[in-house]
C-alpha cells in the first residue's frame, strides 16, 4: 500500500514545537504516569505504558526520569494525580477534532480547549460526536531507504496489521494497540531502528483541504498542542505533500 507521508509530515510540523522540551517533556511525564495508573508498571502487559516509553525515549528523555514517572502513576512515589478527558469538536472545512487531555483542573482545561475552538473558527462538539470517526492504533514510522521488504515480511509475522510505504519512500507499520508491543519488539530485534514509534488514534476517512482551509486547520491544531493539556490532537484533515511545501514556505 502507497500514500504520501501524512504522518511524517505531521512529525516534521511537530518539530519546532518538539523544541520545546520543557513542555514536552511535561507531557510525556503525564502521559507515562497515567498509563502506569491505568494498566500497571509493567510494560509487557501494558501496550500504553511501553508506547509512552518509546515516545518519551524517542524524545530524548533519560531512563531514570521515565522511572520515576512511572513509578509515581503506578502509586510507588507520591505525585500530581491526572485525570483523561477526550474533548471533541470541528475545524475548517468541517474536520474532525480529537483532544486527549491530561489534567488536574477540568474548569481551566476545558475553557482553554473551548476558547481555541471559537477563535480559530471551530466548534466544539458533545461526547461522541467525532469519536467514531477514528480508531485506536499504533504505528512505527521508518524512515526512506528502509528496506521495505524486509521490514514488511518482520511486521507480518509478528502481528502487523498493515504497511504503508509513502511516497517520500518512509514506511509506516501500523498494529492493534494489543500488538503493538510485540511488532516493536520484533522489529527492534530485527535491528531497524525506527523513527517514531507511538499509539495513535487513526481516521479511518480523511478530509482533503485546500490552501486557504489546511492554514486555518493547521493554526488551529498548533494553538491546541500550546496549551499544557493537551496531549495530543488528532484529526482527519488530509495535509498532502504539496500542501505541506507550501505552509512550509510561508512560515
């Protein structure tokens, strides 16, 4: 299966904000100890743990602040306690928005996410309003030059549920969340070292958007990733490559 690469496009628009380590890194803290909380400290039996922990690594985050997160979620250390709220709504040209929030004050979160929505043209939806329109899945990310071959005929075997390979020549492998962590592992050991690694929730359609829309989705999607809530924004706008040079170009 080909495509262009939607989800290193994302990454390479994520990076100026990658650069912002200290709240990155905030986040991936959250994120680790609220799946330790969840489903417990051991990542063997909890695929949310070890996608968390491959992000947070892949982001350059020391072993020992990553145990110490998970320790604190798992109630090992005392700590800040977090609450998951999923915030819905749409952008331009009606796409989908997806919130995952970690927090310890709903009030402010919730008037912080509402407040992006109404200046950026958007609204915010009711629970479920745009859930449905994706699907929990993790996905590895291989840069161009990967022997694609190679790492299908790995994927495949230990669980895989598809391949992508884009047309910049990455290759994504997408999973179940249950499997993930048996497809990374079997990759890792397989020696191809990926270039991003996490449990994603995926648009099943997608929404093209032209010029003028993908400017407006993209601020919008920026202004949610600003604020310290949110964990990640996920839509189903379909930025194509061509679309991407150009926001590229006006910045």
């Amino acid at each position: 299966m080909a495509g262009h690469s939607k989800w290193a496009n994302i990454q390479h628009r994520k990076g100026a904000q990658d650069a912002k380590r200290g709240k990155l890194f905030t986040k991936f803290i959250r994120e680790i100890s609220v799946a330790a909380k969840e489903g417990g400290s051991d990542v063997a039996n909890n695929p949310r743990l070890r996608a968390a922990i491959d992000k947070a690594l892949s982001g350059n985050m020391t072993r020992d602040v990553i145990e110490r997160a998970t320790k604190r979620g798992a109630g090992e250390l005392e700590g800040v306690s977090y609450v998951e709220i999923v915030y819905e709504g749409y952008g331009p040209s009606g796409i989908a928005i997806l919130l995952d929030c970690l927090t310890d004050n709903k009030n402010r979160t919730v008037a912080e996410v509402r407040n992006v929505f109404t200046k950026r043209g958007g609204n915010m939806g009711t629970d479920g309003s745009v859930a449905y329109l994706f699907n929990k899945r993790g996905i590895i990310s291989y840069a161009a030059g990967t022997d694609e071959d190679a790492v299908m005929e790995v994927a495949l075997e230990s669980g895989a549920e598809d391949i992508v390979t884009n047309d910049d020549g990455s290759i994504d492998v997408f999973t179940l969340q249950q499997d993930y962590a048996a497809v990374k592992d079997a990759l890792d050991e397989a020696k191809f070292e990926s270039v991003s690694a996490e449990i994603t929730m995926h648009p099943e359609t997608t929404i093209a958007l032209a010029l003028n829309d993908a400017e407006k989705a993209m601020a919008m999607i920026n202004a949610f990733e600003d604020l310290d809530d949110v964990q990640a924004v996920y839509s189903n706008a379909d930025f194509s490559d061509e679309i991407m040079e150009q926001l590229a170009g006006g910045e």
